[in-house]
C-alpha cells in the first residue's frame, strides 16, 4: 500500500515538472482531433471523406517497385519531379507549387509565414493588429483555429449566411468581426463540412477586398462544378491548396501542396523541413498524375452515388445539403442526429456528427461506394421501421 503510494506520489512529481517545462501558451493548448480511424472488421466508414476506391493500379505499382534498398537515401529534398508534374498539370511554373506533408503541413507553414504571433492573452477586437488575426467562416475545416493557435496568432471565426453561403461585403460589414485588413484568411471551397460550393465570381470578389493572404483550401475541387485555382495567378495574395488525399485516394501517403506567387512559395520554402515530403508520397503523387483517366472516372462515379444517396435520403425525410464534395451534410428525421451516430454504430456505419452549435443537428456522411451507400440506405430505413412500430 504504501509502496504504490509513495510510487504514484513520484510519478505525480515527474509529470509535474515535466509538464512544467512546457511552455505556458502550449499547456493551454487544445490539439486537433481527428475522425476516429478504427480497426474494425467490415465497418463501413464514412466518417473521415475518405476515396472509397483504391488508387490507381499504376500508382500501386509504382509504390512497390520503389520499396528496395533505395529507402535508406533521403528522398529528394524539394519535390522537383512532382512540382514539375504538378506545374504542367496546372499550366504554370514549378516556382508557384510548394509541397507539404499532406496540405496540413501546407497550411500550418502558411500559417506561419503569414501572421505574426500576438501577445500573450490577445483576443479579437478591434484593438488586435490586422497582422495576428488569422480568420474564417464557420462552420469550415476545424483545423485553421488550431494552428492560429499553436503559432500564437488569434482565430476569429465569423459565421456564414444561415444557408452557410459566402455571407456579401455588405453582411461582413454589419457582423462587424471580419477584417478586411486580416493578415490571414482561411476559406474552403467547396466548403468542409457542409458541402457548399462558392461560386468562383464570388470568391473574386471576396479576394478583392482582402488586403492580406487569402488561402483557398480547395480539398474538395475535383467533386465540384468548378474551382477558383485561377485566382491564385491572378492575385499575388492568394493561394490555393490542394491534396492527393481525398479526390487521390492517397490520404495514407500525406501529399498536399499550394499554388501560389513564387514570391510567398519561396518564403514557405523558407521554412518547411528539408524533407517534409517522404519519398514514396513522391513516387505515389507523381504516378497519379500520370493516370488522370482513371481518377476522372472515380469523380463521376462519386458524384453519381452522391445524387443518389441525396434523393434516397431526402425520400426518408432527411434535409440534406447541397453538395459539391464528396461527402453530404444532413439533417435527419425522428431522432437528434447525436442519436444517429449511435443508431448507424450499432450496424456498424461510422459516419461523422460535430458538436458544435450551428451543425449538431446534422450527420456528415462521406460518399462510400456504390455498395457502402446501398447498405448505408438500407440501415436508415430500417430504424426509420423500428422507429415507427
Ligand atoms: C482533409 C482535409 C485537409 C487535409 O488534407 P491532407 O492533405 O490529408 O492533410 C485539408 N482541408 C480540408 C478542408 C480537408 O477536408
């Protein structure tokens, strides 16, 4: 008894002074919390916007054939044959792409590059420099708050219109939150995760008035009607990202990049690891752009299961979104869609719910496969039975 005593008193002194070194803006820090990626035999998950098709088989080959003695090199150090690849993908110069590990990494260097560290116990308002203020609409990928914070600048969240549209200059300017002057703005077009599409004409708009960066997470742009990439060579404060992960099914990999002036490209080039991008990620990036093809097929493909799992849930009752990506945001009937998330668990279907206050009334379901969407409509019926006898 007093031996584990006297144990567990001297490991609650060895945390505390460790966690004493830790810096005191860090303590305090809430960290990002990913979908839950569990193990489990025949769950269908539809929680995390994960491609439900393999990449493409030239891309596995070429990922294999890369597994020899060669991985004991460093890969190389800048990308260059993808950054090349991607420069004729996109029509413009490899001096306007920078990739990351994953677009995460992308934007957490932006981040870093482009606003400025407020003082300690800073909060938004009016007396916060223009430069710290790192902001966005809400509901949006959840993760631009995070690294505001871990760099030290302050998030300002603005809520969208109440149908999550761009809200005009002229809702921006009633609100009286969003800065115009802000040093760093986070959009995600088509929006996460609510599936919105901003029409381009509109985010020019938005682009021109902003004096500071403006970043376009652009995830989501294969499963749309259309993307803004080309504000990023029209404006020297845009920058558009991208990821192999979603539409590339190659989320495992971590390849993301930006597209922007090759005079911000340089600065984060400035500050990224030396090998941020792991060599196969390369060797898988590059070979999937040599089979646009076969992912233009998977697009359609999903898009079409998209349509039909929207008509399906609407016929149950649900209020579903419009949706430009591969994932749709619902509200459902009968029951509060935290409840959903249970009743989908227990047939084993993991689908995603946020808790927070604009969305907690809807489910965000990933676009599985034609197969994964049948048994996922079949489910829904089924307690939507139960529910009634
Ligand atoms: C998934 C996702 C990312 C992260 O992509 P990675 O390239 O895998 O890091 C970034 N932005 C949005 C909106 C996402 O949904």
């Amino acid at each position: 008894m007093s031996v584990s005593m006297s144990t567990s008193r001297k490991a609650q002194a060895s945390a505390e002074l460790a966690l004493a070194l830790v810096r005191s803006s860090v303590r305090k820090l809430e960290g990002y919390i990913p979908g839950e990626q569990p193990a489990i035999p025949g769950l269908i998950k539809l929680n995390t916007n994960e491609n439900p098709y393999p990449p493409s088989p030239r891309v596995l080959r070429a990922v294999k054939n890369a597994v020899d003695v060669r991985l004991r090199l460093y890969p190389n150090p800048t990308s260059s044959a993808l950054r090349e690849a991607l420069a004729k993908f996109h029509r413009c110069s490899p001096e306007q792409i920078l990739v990351g590990n994953g677009s995460d990494d992308v934007l957490a260097l932006i981040t870093r590059a482009m606003s400025d560290p407020a003082p300690e116990g800073a909060s938004p308002g009016s007396s916060l420099s223009s430069r710290s203020v790192v902001q966005f609409l809400s509901p949006c990928y959840s993760l631009y708050p995070v690294l505001a914070r871990i760099h030290g600048a302050v998030p300002v969240a603005v809520p969208l219109a109440a149908d999550f549209s761009l809200p005009s200059r002229r809702a921006l300017e009633r609100g009286g939150s969003w800065r115009f002057d802000a040093a760093l703005t986070f959009i995600t077009t088509p929006n996460a995760p609510t599936g919105r599409g901003y029409a381009t004409g509109d985010l020019r708009k938005l682009c021109r008035l902003q004096t500071g960066a403006v970043v376009l997470d652009e995830t989501y742009a294969d499963f749309a009607q259309e993307n803004a990439l080309n504000l990023a060579f029209d404006f020297p404060h845009v920058l558009v990202t991208r990821t192999f992960s979603k539409a590339y099914s190659l989320c495992f990999q971590r390849v993301g990049y930006a597209v922007a002036h090759p005079e911000i490209i340089r600065a984060l080039d400035k500050i990224r690891d030396s090998y941020n991008v792991n060599g196969l990620g390369q060797v898988a990036a590059l070979a999937t752009l040599n089979d646009p093809a076969y992912y233009r097929r998977n697009f359609e493909r999903i898009k079409r299961s998209r349509a039909r799992l929207t008509r399906s849930l609407e016929r149950m009752g649900f209020e579903v979104l419009p949706s430009q990506a591969n994932f749709l945001l619902a509200k459902p009937p009968s029951f509060p869609a935290e409840r959903w998330l249970g009743l989908l668990r227990e047939r084993n279907i993991l689908v995603r719910w946020f808790k927070s206050p604009e969305i907690r009334d809807y489910i965000r379901v990933t676009v599985g496969s034609e197969r994964e969407v049948s048994v996922l409509i079949a489910a829904v019926r089924s307690i939507l039975q139960n529910h009634e006898r």
